[in-house]
C-alpha cells in the first residue's frame, strides 16, 4: 500500500513535461556564462602563447639572414615589430637577441654580442654575457669551430581577461637559428653607448660558421651528422634551419628541442583546476 502511494506520484512526476524557462534560465545562465568566461581565457591564452613564439621565429628568420652588419636602430625596430605581433608594449614584453660561437678546444658556446630590448622583466631578460651561457650549454648543440648561432628569446607578463582560476604568467619563447647567407651577423657595438655594449669577442675576427656542400650548414635540434653537427645540414645555402623549441622532446627523430618555459604546464595544471571547479560547481546544481 505505501509502495503505491509513493510510486504513483513518482510516476505523473516522470511524465510531466510542464514548467518555467525563466526559472530554468535563471539556474542554467551562470554555468553556461561561466563556461563561455572559462573557454574565451584559455583560447586566449593558448593563442598568445602561440603568437608569441611564432614572432620569435619570424625575428630569428629575420637576423640569421642578414648580410650587413646590424645595429641599435635594427634592434630596436625588430622589438616593434615583436609589440606589434603581439599586440602587447614595452611594459610588459622583453626581447633578447644574441650571437653566440662555438669553440671546439672548450666544446663550449661563448656570447659574440647581445642585445636586449624591454623592461619587463628586470634583470632575468638582461643582454647575455658569458657568465650566463652555462645554463645554455645544454639547450644548444654542438658545432663546428667558429660556428655561429643566432638566439632570440621573448618575454610577455599575460593577464587573464576572466578569473576563472587562471592567474597571470609570464609567456617565454626561444629560438637558435643559423645564419642563412653568411658565416656570421655583425654587430655595430658604435651604434650603441659604450656602457651598453655588450660583446665578449670581436665580431670581425669571427670565422666561418659551418661547412658543406652548398657553402652554409645549419644547425638544429642537437644529433651529429657527416662530421658538422646539426639536426638537419642543409646543402642548398639559402636554406637554413631554426632551432624550435618546446617542452618535449622528440626520441623519434634523435634531436632534443631547445627546452624553452612557455607556461604549458601551468596551463594544463589550471585546467586540471578548473574542470573540477565545473564538475563541483554542476554537481551543487542538483
């Protein structure tokens, strides 16, 4: 008898397809507000990581093919080229550009000149010197004496547009690229203050970077082959190859990236975050 009594109305409840969409809105139209808050902020930030690194090759590609020498104009309209592919400012983005040279006696990489543009970041985005290249021993292969390379990192401060749990990072790119149409990139240090002259070496008496059979390796990734190290050694001379970097490496092809901090990891940690935010925040719906 109370089976019944409780069945019965369970049932007519089941098959009732009455009620009220203002009230169902009213439930419904934060989640989804939420969720829409959640997808714009982490589109955004994904994208602007990408933009970012791709304005990183695009002024690396830019310096490897430099024929003449460079200076301080050159640098700093390569820094508004960076602002204006970001659609970020000299606050909150820095830019480092810098020629390094391999020795084959040490088997060492040493700073040939650097130059830094921004402020944002203080003093960790300052112009390299050979003090600092320790730490960048390990993200770059091993070349031929007097070879070459061209290193261009960025920084960007990225601020959410929604506080869905994402917090501000900094966005870090970086990037090797050899010089393309000649053994080196020249620096006018007379362009610049002599107190802002960064250099540890003479450009002038830089040798050649790299040999093969079109007069110009490149240098990529970190595998030997045929005696010059690279990657990839391209034979045509006006091909040369950029060292991309990312936080994986690839087994499969025998190179390591050049190990760059782009924030992946506290991205997917915030995600992990936030799905269980939606999760909770469903669940206390019903």
């Amino acid at each position: 008898m109370l089976t019944k009594f409780i069945k019965a109305p369970l049932n007519r409840f089941s098959r009732d397809t009455d009620g009220y969409v203002s009230v169902e809105s009213i439930i419904v139209l934060p989640a989804m507000l939420w969720l829409f808050g959640v997808g714009w902020t982490y589109f955004d930030a994904f994208h602007q990581q990408s933009v970012n690194q791709k304005a990183n090759y695009v002024i690396g590609d830019m310096v490897s093919r430099e024929t003449e020498m460079i200076d301080s104009t050159y640098v700093d309209s390569a820094f508004k080229l960076l602002t204006n592919m970001t659609v970020s400012n000299a606050a909150t983005t820095d830019m480092r550009i810098a020629v390094v040279q391999f020795d084959s006696d040490t088997r060492k990489w040493s700073v040939v000149w650097s130059q830094q543009r921004g402020d944002a970041m203080g003093s960790s985005s300052a112009a390299l010197d050979d003090t600092d290249m320790d730490a960048y021993q390990s993200r770059l292969p091993p070349g031929m004496n007097n070879e070459q390379l061209v290193i261009v990192e960025t920084w960007e401060d990225w601020h959410p547009t929604f506080d869905v749990g994402l917090g501000s990072f900094e966005i870090t790119t970086y990037s090797f690229t050899s010089p393309r149409y000649a053994p080196q990139v020249v620096f006018d240090m007379d362009s610049i203050p002599a107190a802002a002259q960064i250099a540890t070496a003479d450009p002038s008496s830089t040798g050649s970077g790299s040999s093969n059979a079109g007069g110009n390796g490149s240098t990529s990734g970190g595998s030997t082959s045929g005696g010059s190290t690279s990657g990839s050694t391209q034979a045509d001379p006006t091909q040369g190859t950029t060292g991309q970097t990312s936080s994986k490496s690839d087994a499969d092809g025998g190179s390591t990236d050049g190990g760059s901090t782009s924030g992946s990891t506290s991205l997917v940690g915030a995600v992990v975050n936030t799905v269980t935010s939606v999760v909770s925040f469903i669940g206390g719906l019903f």
